[in-house]
C-alpha cells in the first residue's frame, strides 16, 4: 500500500524526507526566461532580476499530466494546492483525480484547497505526515486534516505589491501607493483564499509588532508558527523574537520561500502560517 503526498510548489516545501511526498512545480516567466519552481532554482537571482525588469511578468500553473505524474504508483493520495482562487493548481489537480480514479478505481485520492499559500499549505502537510507516520488510515488521515485547516491562519508583511497587482491580485492603485509611500502592507487571506490588505505600516519595527498583535487577535495561543521568508531572515528572525516573547508556547520555525511564493511576497516579504486555539 503506497499512500503518497503531493503538494503544488506554492507550499515552499520541496522535500519531506519523512515520507512519500512530492511536489509539482509553478512557473514564473519574465524577460524571455522561465523559472520553474523546483530544488536548484535560483530564487534570488530571480528576485534580483525581476526588480531590474520592467515589463510584463506571469506564472502557470502546474498542467494535468504533471499532476496525474505525481500520482501514478500510489494507492493513496492526498494532494494540497495552493488557492484555487488564486491559480488553477487546484482545477488542474481535480482533473487529474478524476482521471487517476477512473484509471485506477481502486485508488483513493483526497484534495485539499489550502485557500492560502506557502506555510499555510505547510501546516496541512505536516498533519498528513503525522497521520501516515502514526498509521492511521486514509479516512482519519482526511478527517482529521480537514478539522485542523480550519484552525489554521495566515499573514503577509510586503514591502512591495506590484507583482501581486500586476497579475491581479490585489488593486493597481493600492499598490502604487504603498509604493510611493513607502508603506509595508499587512494582509492576510480571506474566507475566499484571496488576498486582503489589512493595515499598512511604516518601519520594519512597527510591522513586526502589527503582525503579533493581529495573531493574538485572531486566536494564537501557541502552537507551530511557520515564517516563510523571500530574502529578509533578519525580519524573519526578528518576527520570531517577537513571537516568542509575546505568545507562549509557539514553536517557531524559519524558511526560505522558494520561486512561486518569492515572485508574489517579492523581496523583503514575509508569510506566516499558525495555528489558533479554535476554529
């Protein structure tokens, strides 16, 4: 009995070593040149040339066939995509369940729409590899990894809006803005798993304490706390300085986010993906 899982590369999580686990790749295509969201990219000099580059910029989304590729072979599956209102990652995965299904009708597949992204979809991830290592079967593995998502939350600190804005994401005019201003945006995903702006701030001090304070608002008492980076660990670090002092009993922990999740948080952007004590 095989039961594998795979996530888009949204999740910023290309290996887990822990279990039968891969990924599926976004795109980001600029200047003639693509980046494919995989181990060995070149995330910072992605970053660096996206910022030199003026003209237009877009991402895809992984195809059916590269889903039905991460399937095959397994009896079990369970797959996490990025929102499916912020890419078709998840149409493209349904397709491909369906198609694995019929197959394979013996198969069992189960998708989660993260309706978020980054460490978000790690949180998810992890409550899989913990079922699958505990032995549970593929029903308590889903039913208790639906019940924790909806203890789960994240937050975005940008310093820049424009890649988010330029392909659609969050308004032309707010971005230009923020800017102009100098302004670093605190959002987070709403009930839709868009992206929505919740407070804008000034100073990498005054970010740091917003961001704690809108967790404790939103129910973190403790628990895992994921902080995906895109080229600021020193913010990153700082958050979970601040984390620790402010709410007890977090296990923090610090990535690196990969191709995807660096071209939309763009230099200097943070993600936090945390638990809330109830749904």
């Amino acid at each position: 009995m095989t039961i594998r899982v795979v996530s888009d590369s949204a999740s910023d999580l290309l290996e887990l070593p822990e279990i039968d686990y891969r990924t599926v790749p976004l795109k980001i295509m600029f200047g003639g040149h693509e980046y494919v969201d995989e181990i060995g990219t070149d995330v910072e000099g992605m970053v660096l040339a996206l910022q030199e580059h003026n003209g237009p910029s877009t991402t895809s989304c992984p195809n059916v066939q590269e889903w039905l590729d991460a399937f095959e072979g397994a009896d079990e599956v369970f797959a996490v995509t990025i929102s499916g209102n912020l890419s078709g990652s998840f149409a493209s995965a349904e397709i491909a369940k369906a198609d694995y299904c019929k197959a394979h009708p013996e198969a069992k597949v189960h998708l989660f729409d993260s309706r978020a992204t980054g460490p978000f979809m790690r949180l998810i991830i992890e409550k899989l590899r913990d079922g699958i290592v505990a032995g549970l079967s593929f029903e308590e593995i889903k039913a208790g990894t639906i019940e924790y998502q909806k203890s789960l939350r994240i937050l975005y600190a940008l310093e820049s809006l424009n890649n988010l804005a330029n392909n659609g994401r969050v308004n032309q005019h707010v971005a230009k803005i923020a800017s102009v201003l100098n302004i670093r945006s605190i959002g987070h995903a709403s009930d839709e798993g868009t992206v929505e702006l919740l407070h804008n701030c000034r100073g990498e001090k005054r970010t740091l304490r917003t961001l704690v304070k809108e967790m404790v608002e939103r129910g973190c008492v403790g628990g895992t706390v994921h902080i995906d980076h895109c080229l600021n660990l020193k913010a990153a670090l700082g958050l979970k300085a601040e984390i620790e002092k402010q709410i007890a009993g977090t296990a923090v922990q610090i990535h690196p986010c990969t191709a995807l999740c660096s071209y939309y948080a763009d230099k200097g952007g943070l993600i936090i993906g945390y638990e809330v004590e109830s749904a």
